[in-house]
C-alpha cells in the first residue's frame, strides 16, 4: 500500500513536468481550434508552419554559431572585458554582452568569480543589462521574425542599455548609494565554465574535447530553439486570428511616448524569452502596435526574464536589484522613442 502511495506522487509530478512544456502547448493549441473553431484550424497550422519553416535557416546559422563559440571557449574574450580602467570595462562589458555564449545557469557563477577577483559592480551592471538583450541565436531570430532594422536596432539598444546603467551605477556608487551591494555566498558547485584564464581555440574540430562540446551544444540549442520557435509561432497565428487589430492599435498603436512607455510596462511582467517575443511581436506589429512600442516590450522583456532576474537577485541585494530593474524599464522607454524616430 505504501508502495503505491509513493508511486501516485511520482505519477502526479510526470505528469505535471510533461504538460507543463512548451510542446504541450505546442500541440494542445491547434487542437483546442479544432474543437472550438473547426473552421480556423487549418489557417492556423498553415500560419504557424510558413514562419516556422522561413526561419529555420536562422536557427541553422545560430546554433552552429553559439556551438562554435562554446567550444572554442569564447567566455575567455568576455573576461578580458572586465579588466583595467573602470571606464574601459564599462565600455567593454556592454559591448561583449551580447557575444558571451553563456546559458542562464552560467551567468551566475561567470559574475560571481568576476566579483570575487574584484571586478567593479558598474561593469558587471553593463554586462548584465547587455547580456540578455542580445546574443547571435537571438540577433537572427530578431531578423528573421522582425527583419534586420529590429535586429541591429535591438542590438544597439543592448549596447547602449548597458552603457547607460554601467554610468549610471558608477556615479551613484561614487556617491555614497549601495554601501553593501552583495549578497553573501557561498563558493563552488554549479555548471559554470572556467572564464577568467585560457585562450579561444578558434579550431576546435583538431580536439576530441572540444568536438564533442560542439555536438552536444548544437543537439541542446537546437532542441531549445525549435521547441520555443514552435510555440512562438503557433501563439503568433493565434493572435492575428483572434486577437483584434483595433485592441492592439488602442494600446500600443500611433506615436509618442504613452504606447512605448505602455509597451515598456507590460513587457516587463510577461517574462518572454528573446526567442518567443520577435515571432510574437510580428503579430503585434501586424495588428498595430508602432515599431517603437514594440522595441520597448522586447527590451523590458528580455531584461526582466526570469533567469536574467535570478542571475541578478542570486548575487546583490535587493536595492541594486531595484536599480537593475528601474535602470532597465527606463532604458526600454528610451530605446523605443529613439528606434521609433528612425524607422
């Protein structure tokens, strides 16, 4: 009896972990169409499987870079960032931002032996708003989603992001504010890479080592990107079907800076990864929503997503947390008036 009291929870948890994926949805959305609106279905996939399918030479393209980049151990590049004059690192932490090749659980030990060497914390703020803004897979899912002028003005606003906080952070540091920034913590465990020593080995295929970090990084991120692409195109077909134009346009549509500062705020609690939000926002951009609107929602978005966030909190207090999130809905509302006036 007791056996089969263990067991029910057991059950219960795999059946929790496998509804509760991306593919879930994935596959759970065109059929409740099918029941709900039989008429709609096949629009729908048709929809879904078109983006999907002109964006997988983008997904190619991004997971061979990132696989590159991790196996010829690129961290050693971002660390290099992180040493000198406090102005350099400024400047080269948001510029390497988006280059470091770094899953989320990843970042939080990189940033950890950085500060533990005594890296200044307006560099490692650079670094931090930069980082889950833009990387190579989200460069090209931006592009091929949205189209170039997104990508290149996302990645602008990434560098400039991190600009603006690194400065920022600097003065009010000078200041006297954030006397006790850090969190105590302890050291050791955890997936993290060794960063802070080594050169790139640009020809990894001439390893064994090496060769098999490429393999098992190209079968993960391709795994990831496709599951979340998926999902994120069969939610865009669902809102251009269902959603109407004229709700999309009254919120987030027309000019000025009342759409792109609501934009701002909705992204920053709808904790979208990069790779869901581009497809997404096509569908918005479709319906209405104004390209600086839609700058703003990818900037809050990306920096409020959950492991960006925990990479943040696991490691400062909660006023320069605070700060990390203020500095960041303000940069996404400047981002979007400025791509809004160009494009």
């Amino acid at each position: 009896m007791s056996d089969i009291a263990r067991a029910e929870p057991r059950l219960f948890q795999t059946l929790k972990s496998a509804l509760s994926t991306p593919w879930t949805i994935t596959i759970a959305a065109p059929l409740v169409v099918l029941l709900v609106d039989p008429s709609g279905f096949t629009p729908t996939v048709a929809f879904a499987s078109r983006a999907f399918v002109g964006t997988l030479p983008f997904i190619l393209f991004a997971v061979v870079t990132i696989a590159w980049l991790k196996a010829a151990g690129a961290e050693s590049i971002v660390a290099e960032a992180f040493k000198g004059r406090e102005n350099r690192m400024i400047v080269l932490a948001a510029l390497l931002g988006g280059l470091a090749p770094f899953c989320s659980c990843e970042v939080i030990p990189f940033i950890a032996g950085l500060l533990a060497l005594g890296a200044p914390l307006s560099a490692v703020m650079a670094f931090w708003l930069s980082s889950p803004l833009i990387d190579p897979p989200t460069l090209l899912i931006t592009a091929g989603a949205l189209g170039w002028p997104y990508a290149v003005g996302k990645a602008l606003a990434a560098v400039g992001l991190g600009l603006f906080g690194g400065f920022i952070l600097k003065y009010v540091l000078k200041a006297g504010a954030f006397s006790d920034p850090l969190r105590a913590r302890k050291t050791g465990g955890g997936c993290k890479p060794n960063p802070l020593s080594g050169r790139p080995a640009w020809r990894f295929w001439r390893e064994d080592n090496r060769r098999e970090t490429f393999r098992l990084q190209f079968l993960d991120n391709a795994a990831f990107l496709v599951k979340w692409l998926a999902l994120a195109y069969v939610l865009e077909a669902l809102l251009v079907r269902y959603v109407p134009a004229s709700l999309i346009a009254g919120a987030v549509g027309g000019e000025g800076i009342v759409p792109i500062a609501v934009a701002a705020l909705v992204g920053m609690p709808a904790y979208l990864n990069s790779y869901v939000a581009p497809p997404l926002l096509a569908g918005l951009i479709g319906q209405g929503m104004s390209a600086g609107a839609a700058m703003a929602f990818m900037i809050a978005g990306a920096v409020s997503s959950i492991p960006a966030m925990a990479a943040v909190w696991s490691l400062v207090r909660a006023p320069v947390f605070a700060a990390y999130l203020g500095i960041g809905v303000l940069g996404a509302i400047l981002s979007g008036l400025v791509f809004q006036m160009f494009v």
